[in-house]
C-alpha cells in the first residue's frame, strides 16, 4: 500500500519533497524512483537547471 500511495501521489502532481517527507525517505533518488519517466526526465531537466547545468 505504501508504495501504491507514493506513486498514486507523484502522478496526481504532489510535491516530490512533500512525497518523500511523507514516505519517510532519507533521500529524494529513492523518492524519484517511483516517478515516472517522462517526470523524471522533466525533474532532472529543472535539477540541472536550478543546479545552474543549462547549457
């Protein structure tokens, strides 16, 4: 049920940060694991651009 929640969660557009303070997660990777992978790519599009990796 647990992990049925979180990637019910992700998919409806909750915060990955709210999701994974929910799940307990030490880590965000293991949170973004159940996203997917057109989110993902999407993620880690705006993570190397916040991170300032925009070229």
């Amino acid at each position: 049920m647990r992990h049925t929640h979180i990637s019910h969660a992700l998919a409806a557009g909750a915060p990955l940060e709210t999701v994974k303070q929910n799940a307990g997660h030490a880590s965000l990777d293991t949170t973004t694991r159940y996203v997917t992978t057109e989110d993902a790519r999407r993620m880690a599009a705006m993570k190397r651009f916040f991170e300032g990796d925009n070229a």
